[in-house]
C-alpha cells in the first residue's frame, strides 16, 4: 500500500497536479502510520534479523506507539535485537522509555547494557553508568 501511495503522489506531481502542505502531510502520517504498525508486527518474526531490522526502524520513527513493543524485545532470545530495542528506545522522547531501560541495565549482554546506559544518559542527562540501582534511586526521586 506504501509503494502504491507512493507511486501515485509521484505520477500526481508529474501530471502537474499541485498537492497542498496539508495534503501531503495527511497523506506522510498515513503511510507512517502504517509503516509502524508493520514495523510492530516485524518485532514477532521468527527471524532474528527481521526483528533486530524492525527495533532499528522503530527507533528511527521515535513513535510513542513503539515503547511497549521494544520493551518487550529487551527480552528478545538475541542479543542483537535487544541491543537494538535499548538502543531505539533512547531515540524516544517520552519518560515511558527510563524503566525498562534500567530493566535492561541487569541482562547478560554487554552490548545491551551498553545501549541502554547510553539510552538513559541521552533521556535524562545523567550518568550512572550500567548500575541499575544507582538509576532506580534517581528515577524514583525524578520520576
């Protein structure tokens, strides 16, 4: 449906037809909408790549409607899609996003204890480092 949309606003423009900023705003929330959702239902693939590609798209999108599918990726079985889940959950502006990423501070994997003390350090401008702790102190005195 993207791709069609696409195709069509293009031949419009080719035609001569002059679309209005209002248009064409309606039209960018519509296939955004819809490329989010996508991007959610990719995060239950079965295929690890397809799901690590979507927790990297979502982030990009930085949509609130992301912060509980990428909580629930932290959790993922690999360590790459949760890596990326703390990473993208960073890119949210939204204070929804501290909690699991302090949950995250506590799994096995260095690179995903890395992403999220980065997410938490560029949400709130502090520095705890990876002590989940130290961040729960603070984000309880914060919230």
């Amino acid at each position: 449906m993207i791709n069609k949309l696409k195709t069509i606003i293009i031949q419009l423009v080719i035609m001569g037809v002059t679309l209005s900023v209002c248009t064409v705003s309606i039209i960018d929330q519509a296939i955004g909408s819809d490329e989010v959702e996508r991007l959610i239902k990719d995060l239950k693939n079965e295929s690890w790549q397809i799901r690590w590609d979507a927790a990297a798209a979502l982030g990009e999108t930085k949509d609130p409607r992301a912060i509980g599918p990428l909580s629930t990726a932290l959790k993922d079985e690999n360590s790459y899609v949760r890596m990326t889940a703390a990473r993208s959950l960073g890119m949210i502006d939204d204070p929804r996003v501290i909690e699991p990423l302090i949950e995250a501070l506590k799994d096995e994997s260095h690179g995903v204890k890395k992403n999220a003390a980065l997410s938490l350090k560029k949400r709130t401008g502090q520095d705890f480092g990876k002590d989940p702790e130290a961040w729960m102190k603070w984000w309880q005195q914060n919230k």
